[in-house]
C-alpha cells in the first residue's frame, strides 16, 4: 500500500520504522524533496541499526518502464530464500497479477512519489520457514524528484529459530 506523504505508520518491528525515521529526517533535510542515494550513509545505519542491516536491499528504477531491478540483497532475503539475485529483474521472478504484488506497488509508487508498506504472507517464492513478512520501500531520487531507486527492508517471521539449527537449509 502507498503510504500517504507526512504520515508516519505504526510499524510492527522497530528496524522498519527505524528506516522510514531515517528516510523522513532526510527528505526534511532537503525540504521535503526526495533524498537520493548520495544522502544514504550506509555507515551511519550499520552503527546506528545493524539489526537492520541484513533486512536492507535496493532496487535500481529504469525507463521507460518504470522496470525494477535488485541492486543489492541483504543476507536475510536469501536466507528468506527470495528467487533472483543482484541483477534481477523483479518481473521476471513474481506474478505482476497476484494481489499484494510489489512491481505493481512499486510503479504506482514512482507515480506517487510515495513509499510502500506491507505486512502479510510472501508474494514471491520464499523458503516454506516464512509465513510472514513486514515490507517498506522508500523512494530515493538523485535530482530530488524522479525516483531512481527504491531503499527497502523487509523483516521476516520465521517458524524456525535462526541462527539456523544443523543441517536445516532455510531455502528448502
């Protein structure tokens, strides 16, 4: 779902609402114009959120399209046995038509210049020990008002403890 500009959500898990804090003290920064990559210190979140860290990813936004591609995957999203991989085209591994799908999301958000939120069951293919995911995407834009990339972080529910137990591959 597009979340409306100046409302910050109650969010379920604290690293999730730790990034769009992160994201919004940015855009204020920048009076209310869209923060690019050049603003995101990666530095300043590993020190500040490293619970955070391995739920981060990216997606690059070309066009026309828009078209969405990973960029970077955190160690949770391949442990959480997400299909693609850096280089990815997300179209190309999920069901644009499956309600709740995140390429349609992510395109309605360029259009709005809105991040995205989900809490609920995968869309994509993910290992059968993730029944549940919180999901927040915030738009980030080089020149402040076309979006060119989306920072996102996705927290998981797991059924099994992690670190994982010997011999459990979480990817089955």
């Amino acid at each position: 779902m597009l979340l409306p500009d100046g409302e910050h959500p109650v969010f379920e898990n604290a690293e999730i609402d730790a990034l769009f804090g992160y994201w919004e003290a940015l855009r204020r920064a920048r009076g209310g114009r869209l923060p690019g990559r050049q603003h995101v210190d990666p530095a300043e979140l590993m020190a500040r959120r490293p619970a955070l860290v391995p739920d981060l990813w990216m997606v690059d936004v070309e066009y026309p399209g828009p078209r969405f591609r990973f960029r970077q995957m955190g160690g949770s999203l391949v442990d959480a046995g997400v299909p693609g991989e850096v280089g990815t085209y997300l179209d190309e591994i999920e069901d644009a038509t499956k309600p709740g799908a995140i390429v349609p999301e992510l395109a309605a958000a360029c259009v709005g210049k809105a991040a995205i939120y989900k809490v609920g069951a995968p869309t994509l293919s993910h290992s059968r020990f993730v029944p549940r995911l919180e999901r927040l995407c915030v738009p980030l834009a080089a020149d402040g008002e076309n979006i060119d990339m989306f920072l996102c972080a996705t927290h998981y529910t797991w059924t099994v403890p992690r670190p994982f137990p010997t011999g459990l591959n979480p990817r089955e």
